[in-house]
C-alpha cells in the first residue's frame, strides 16, 4: 500500500491507496488546526485504519510500501531526509522521522503545488475545463499533446504556484513561492484595492493576500468601503452568523443574489488571472498553465467570464498569452493524487 497525503493549512487528507493501480483504499479528512503536531495526527490515522479496515494485518505499517506528501510550504534538505515548515501550520515536518513512525519505507515530500501539478497535466480530459477560447483556435498537435513546460497556479488557504520544466519526454517540478510576489493593479480600482490593503496590512501586500479563503471578505469589505454596492440586511444577518464567511459571500455571487459578493467575486476573477498571465509570461508554458485548488469551481461562472480578462491584460505580449491553454482542474483531491503518483515513482 501507499500512504498518500495532502497536508494544508485548512484541512489535511490522508489515504491508503493501492500501490498498483493507485486507487484510494481508505482515507480520512482532519481539520489541521485540530492537531498539535502531524507526528500525532498521523498516529491517530494509523491506528484508526487497521481497526476498521485493515483488521487482518496486526500493523497497518507492515502493509505500507511508500509514502508521498503534499505539503503547503517549501520543502528544505534532499532526497531521503527532507523538511518542510508548513507556511499556514505550526508544523514541522521531517521525512526520516515519518518514515521511522511508518516502519523505514521512503518518503517523499513534495510542495502542495508540485503534487498537484504532477496529477493535474496527466488529469483526463473529463477532468479539466478549458478557458482559453483563443487556445483552442490556435490548437494543434503540439498543445494538444501537452508538450512544453507547463505552470501551476492555485487559491486556497494560500496562493500556490510551481512550474514543469518540459525535458522533450517528460514534466520536472520546480516549486516557487511566487504566491508571495507583490500585487500589482492593473486599473485604478485595483489601485484603490492595493491602497486599501496596505493600510489593512500595514505593509507588503501579495498576491495570496488577495487570492485565497479570506480574501473574499477583505475584497468585500473594500467594495463595501468604496460605496459600489449597498450593502443588505440579509448578507449582514449572514456573515455575522456564518463562521466561513467567504463561502457566504461566494455562494451568494454565484447564486446572483447580492452585489457586492458579485463584485468581490469579479475582482477575485480577474486578479487571479492577471497572476496567472504573470506566470505564463515568465515561464511560457505551452503546455498548459493548470488551475487547482477547490476555490475556482465554487466560483466557476466568474473563472469563465472574468479570468481570461485579467489574463490577456499584458499590452503587447496578449497576443502572445491567446496561444497558451488554459485549465481549470478543481479536483479536490489533486495534490492527493499526486502525492500518491510521487510516493510510487519514489519506490520503484
């Protein structure tokens, strides 16, 4: 078996997957703030599953081949004694000690955008949705073939990004932390937006500053601030007493039901691409830029009307983006999927 994870700072998965055909056998979603440490979390999952699972092998341990991990944060050391500092989590993470608690079997980190990227280039047609109209104009073998270097970019608890460096045969990850790059605007309300966060923050404002969980609410605070849309008595009664107030403001963008979640969601939309295009520029990934993260779909109408905006905002080089596809792959348990597929490559 193969012991997967997908470790971030909202939730962490953990699974049991075939080592063969890399099915999930058994798995277990935890709140991560609810553990101290993932050395503890990950003994509860150990002896929860042989309990009710695995009730023929006296240790699950015995049963584990390898073990793979997507981690939100960067990965430190080299290959067989890795660490990481989870950016969102008081944790700390060390590959030789997991792999001592799980009976010596290799384990691999890997940076939550590396293991998602790795799942979402070989993800199934039925699995992505393209955004880039111009691309499918422009498509022929080489694109669809998803040759060339591809780009990663997700919205969560953070703002992920990698890239995948095309060799002629195959991806190689290469994690970033250009998440945490300064937000530029791109008009003079985004001005204002920037203005306005830099007071909030006292200080540098990034782009997962803006493109993650919470910034639904600062974007729409700050469209509440700047009088766009008057705010009602229901989204009041609402996001005082819903604890995820982000999921208020999107579900109520979506449903076209309030104003200023539709603006706050516009915003998200197009800012989001705009990085997205930041890192096309940079890596010019002709074999896809992959969007993850569960965020774009619960935001999907907006992904499809507001993101391409922000992406071919870039002057003279937009006629260059229209030539690269777009994805959106809003896989919940990509980075798991991938932890799996590095977990496999790392044994054999």
């Amino acid at each position: 078996m193969i012991l997967a994870g997908d470790i971030g700072g909202t939730k962490t998965l953990l699974a049991l997957c075939d080592a063969t055909d890399q099915r999930v056998l058994w798995q277990r979603r935890y709140e991560s703030a609810s553990a101290a440490d993932f050395s503890s979390l990950l003994a509860d999952f150990l002896q929860e599953a042989p309990r009710q699972f695995f009730s023929e092998t006296p240790q699950v341990q015995q049963a584990i081949s390898a073990a793979g991990f997507g981690i939100a944060g960067p990965i430190g050391g080299t290959r067989g004694a890795q660490q990481v500092k989870a950016t969102n989590l008081p944790w700390q993470l060390d590959s030789q000690q997991i792999s001592a608690q799980i009976g010596g079997v290799p384990v691999v980190f890997a940076n939550d955008l590396v293991a998602s990227g790795t799942a979402a280039i070989h993800a199934p047609p039925s699995a992505k949705i393209a955004l880039n109209p111009y691309a499918r104009m422009h498509s022929n073998a080489f694109f669809e073939a998803s040759a060339g270097h591809a780009a990663v970019i997700a919205a969560g608890t953070g703002l992920g990004e990698a890239l995948f460096y095309f060799d002629g045969t195959q991806h190689h990850a290469m994690p970033t932390e250009g998440g945490h790059c300064d937000f530029a605007p791109n008009n003079a309300l985004e001005s204002e937006l920037w203005a306005y966060l830099r007071a909030k923050l006292d200080g540098h404002v990034s782009y997962e500053r803006i493109l993650c969980g919470r910034g639904f609410v600062d974007l729409y605070e700050f469209a509440r601030a700047q009088g766009l849309a008057e705010e009602t008595p229901h989204m009041l009664e609402r996001l005082a007493k819903d604890q995820d107030q982000s999921a208020v403001i999107t579900a109520q963008a979506v449903a076209g039901s309030d104003a200023l979640s539709e603006i706050a969601c516009r915003l998200f939309a197009r800012i989001y691409g705009a990085e997205a295009g930041n890192l096309a520029l940079k890596s010019l990934p002709y074999g896809g830029v992959f969007i993850a993260g569960a965020i774009a779909g619960h935001i999907l109408p907006f992904m499809q009307r507001e993101f391409m905006i922000g992406f071919l905002d870039k002057g003279r080089f937009a006629e260059l983006l229209q030539h690269i596809p777009v994805w959106m792959v809003s896989d919940p348990e990509l980075a798991l999927k991938g932890a799996v597929q590095l977990a496999v490559a790392r044994s054999s």
